[in-house]
C-alpha cells in the first residue's frame, strides 16, 4: 500500500476512512462520474476509441486532474475502452465504433491526491437485443452487490449477490479480476471478488472504501490476455459486459461516490443523439 495518511486506522492492511477523506473521495468520485457523462455524447458510429480517449484525457486535465492510468505500470493511454468481447483493459487506438457495439469506458482520475474509479457501459446505435439483456443483467447485479454492503456483512455477501443474479440469467461471473480498495492508492486492500458465498470472508467495517465492478459474459467466464500484456477478452468471444461504482461503508449502509451528475445509469442514456 501507500502511505498511510495521519488519522487512518488500518484494520488487516485494510485503510479506514473518516468523514474528512470522505469529503476528497466524494469529489474524486463525482470527477470520474462527470467524465462518463461527458463522454457519452461523443459515442457513436465513426468515432475511433482514441478520440474518445483523447476527450477524456483533456476533460480531467482542465479539471484540475491527473489520468490515474496514462503510464500506470505501463499502461499507455488515459483510459481503458473495452468493445464487445474485451472484458477489460481494452488499450484505445484506431478502433472504429460501429452500429451494434457494444463498449465499456473505464476512467480514474487523481483530484488532490484522492483517486477516483467509475466505469459504465455504451451502445453504438442498435445492438442485439441479447447484448441489451446482458448490459442490464450486469448493471442490476453491480446494484446487488453494492446493496449487501453494511457494516457486519461480509465479502462473500458482496460476491454472493452478484453471482446469484447474474447466474439466474445462466451468464457467467468473470474470476480473473475484481474490484479493490482504493483511496490514495489506485489498488489497496482488500479485493472484492464477485462472487463467493454468504457469510464468508472479511467483515466489512465503516470507513473502508473500494469498488465493485463485476464483468458478467453472455458464455463461459473463462478469458485471456492478448499480446499488448493488457487486453482480456473472452476465450470463446462471447460478449461481455461491466458496470463499476466506487463506494464507501457507511455506520448504517454504503456511500456511493461515482453516481453520474446526470443521472444515468444504464443505456440508453437520455441525451445520447447518435
């Protein structure tokens, strides 16, 4: 981990959060919120990936913010892009969006010192109406995991929730990767898987802060890593889809710090003209 700031208590490697860093993480959070729905207007068919990568890279600079992933162990680029079958860390480039698409935009921002981490997903025109299903599977089995979430409650409740919606649609649970602590350290304790069983795991206390972005497939979970060293896709190109919200614990429940300034959650988006 980072450095552990004056005043946090530090539970199993696990950061507590008082209501003062509360305060950066809410703006932080609202940052990447803001960015999403800024971006939402420029999907469309003909826009390459890069381009949008290239909004978003100066949206967070004139806001005051640094793109936590431009050169993050290498990573080249100021967000990550994921189409169709990318499960995640898709690298924006000359990638033509088309009518059908499918994508998920994942972005992070730095505001005075405190990270901010939201991803959501996009249609590019219309798309099958099984890739509309799958979106809103993922979307409400996010919302699920984020509603055990309480002090008391466990890691395994969060995992549990999501992998119960989404399994009664009969898609998969993606295990390769997770959600994660996070605060003034892009990737912190503790991991939150997205699946698991009842009861199980660490206990979840008031203060800690991490996301939940569950990647839910249409086929098997199974996924791989392309050449890059960055893009997962699905072994069997299935489609794919991710939601992320960034939130805290609560005394009596959870905070959500990345909900959209304009109200969107899911697609279709109110004012996205193609």
């Amino acid at each position: 981990m980072g450095k552990i700031m004056e005043g946090d208590t530090v539970r199993g490697g696990v950061v507590l959060h008082d209501e003062a860093d509360f305060v950066g993480l809410r703006a932080a959070g609202r940052l990447a919120a803001m960015t999403l729905d800024m971006i939402t207007s420029h999907v469309k068919a003909g826009v390459t990936t890069g381009e949008l990568d290239d909004l978003i890279h100066r949206f967070m600079i004139d806001h005051d913010s640094v793109p936590a992933t431009l050169n993050y162990r290498g990573y080249p680029k100021s967000s990550c892009i994921s189409l169709n079958h990318v499960v995640c860390h898709g690298i924006p480039g000359e990638r033509v969006l088309n009518d059908g698409d499918i994508l998920n935009i994942d972005v992070t921002c730095i505001l005075n010192g405190w990270f901010g981490d939201s991803s959501r997903m996009y249609v590019v025109g219309n798309t099958l109406i099984k890739a509309k299903k799958l979106i809103d599977v993922t979307y409400d089995s996010m919302m699920a995991g984020i509603s055990a979430v309480k002090p008391g409650a466990t890691l395994g409740d969060i995992g549990y929730a999501i992998q119960k919606l989404a399994e009664s649609h009969r898609f998969s649970v993606v295990r390769d990767f997770c959600g994660h602590g996070i605060g003034r350290t892009f990737h912190a304790p503790p991991n939150i898987l997205h699946y698991g069983r009842p009861g199980e795991g660490m206990k979840l206390k008031a203060g800690m802060v991490f996301t939940i972005e569950p990647m839910i497939n249409i086929g098997k979970p199974d996924v791989k890593i392309l050449d890059d060293g960055w893009t997962a896709v699905t072994r069997d190109r299935s489609l794919t889809a991710q939601f992320e919200h960034m939130l805290g614990v609560t005394e009596t429940g959870y905070e959500i710090f990345t909900l959209s300034p304009g109200g969107y959650t899911r697609p279709p988006y109110p004012d996205h003209q193609e």
